[in-house]
C-alpha cells in the first residue's frame, strides 16, 4: 500500500466520473509539438507487431501511424470518443476509479501507455498493479504528463506539487504497486521553446520475477 493519506486523493468534484465524462471532447490536450514527443517515444519503446494497451484513451492514441501493431486496445470513459479512435481495435468503457480491475489476461500486452491522465486516478496503486498484471515480464509502461488538466478532477496530492513532484509522486505509486522493476523518469522536451508544452514521461518495465 502506498504512505499517502487518503485525502491525497481528495478531489474538488467527486461526482461520478461517467457525469463528467458524459460530454464528448474531441481535443488534444498537449500541442503538436509534444504529441510528436509523444509518438517518438512510443516508437522507441512499443514493439512493432505487439500487443499495445492505451490506457486511459479517447479518440486518439499518439502511437506511430506507421508502425503496424497486433492489436491496440483502449479503456477509457467516453464510448463517442473510443468509437471514432482510428488506432484502437477494440475499447471497453471502464471507469478505474470505480472498478481498477482490468478485463485482460495476465502478461498479455507488450507495452502500455498512459498518457496525460494519471492524475485521475483516485486508486493509481490498484490500477498500475494491474497494469503490471497485464504486462509481459519486462514490458514497458509509459505514463506521461505535461502542466496541465481538469483541476476539479485531479487528485488533491498532484494538485499540491509540480512537474517534479509529479515523477515522483507517479514513482511512490509504482513502488506501491510492488511489481515493478527498474523506472526511469524523462523530460521528453528539454529543448522546447517558450509557450510550448512540456512533456514528462515515467517509464516502468514490469519486474522480470512478477506474476
Ligand atoms: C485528458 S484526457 C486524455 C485522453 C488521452 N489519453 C489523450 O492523450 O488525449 C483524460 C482521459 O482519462 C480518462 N479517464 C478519466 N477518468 C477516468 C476513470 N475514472 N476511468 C477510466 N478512464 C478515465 C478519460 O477517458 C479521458 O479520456
């Protein structure tokens, strides 16, 4: 279990998630230039020709258009937004915070990626336990994170900290979770100019020895 209290996980709106995720949104909610960090990172470290899970997904997953994968699947909160994802090959609707089990076999992905969400998650040590149910030995997670979000839904813990201690916060969570190996925290924009997003990633592979 995670040290956190559990008004950590305090959130302004704690109305049922499926309310809020009752309004379609066809957005991006990074820029162009960190969604193409985005990619890039998920090229270099998703197998071509495995089994990808976006997690946390919406209409669109940033992986590599030119990369065939064998299957993407999509959990997220908005059928409308699932539906029309063209790189998803088939989604379920979930709300985590109600129900953290994942509907997948153990070690059947080959990569997983969630990308500016995490912050959502009022039980983040359940689903990234999952997460590393769910993922071949040694796999990679990738959670990524820019500044900024849906503040009345974001938990209270990542409210209170900034880019940096939102790594490390992502990091308790893994080492929570106990079936993980070695993390990696990353600054996938360190270049960027003035007014564009960052983009920060946490990278986790599954431990070798987890079930
Ligand atoms: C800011 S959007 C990011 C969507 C997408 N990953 C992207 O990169 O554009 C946040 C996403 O988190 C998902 N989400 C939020 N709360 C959730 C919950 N309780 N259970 C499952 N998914 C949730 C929603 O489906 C929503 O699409």
């Amino acid at each position: 279990m995670t040290n956190l209290p559990a008004a950590a996980f305090a959130r302004y709106d704690d109305s049922p998630d499926e309310q809020f995720y009752a309004v379609t949104r066809l957005v991006t909610h990074i820029d162009a230039e960190a969604i193409s960090s985005l990619t890039q990172l998920y090229r270099e470290l998703f197998p071509a020709d495995g089994m990808i899970l976006d997690l946390m997904s919406s209409w669109v997953s940033h992986l590599p258009t030119d990369v065939q994968y064998g299957r993407v699947a999509g959990v997220g909160m908005s059928a409308e937004e699932l539906a029309v994802n063209p790189q998803l090959d088939e989604f379920i609707v979930q709300n985590l915070n109600r129900e953290p089990r994942l509907p997948f076999a153990d070690s059947s992905f080959d990569g997983v990626g969630i990308c500016v969400s995490i912050q959502y998650l009022t039980r983040p040590v359940e689903v990234l336990r999952e997460v590393g149910r769910v993922l071949k030995p040694c796999a990679p997670l990738a959670i990524t994170f820019s500044n900024r979000c849906f503040p009345t839904k974001a938990v209270a813990a990542w409210q209170m900290t900034d880019d940096a201690g939102h790594a490390h916060l992502i990091r308790e969570y893994l080492r929570s979770a106990g079936n993980w190996g070695t993390v990696e925290s990353l600054d996938c924009r360190p270049h960027r100019r003035r007014g564009e997003d960052p983009l920060y990633a946490v990278v986790a592979r599954k431990d070798a020895e987890a079930a």
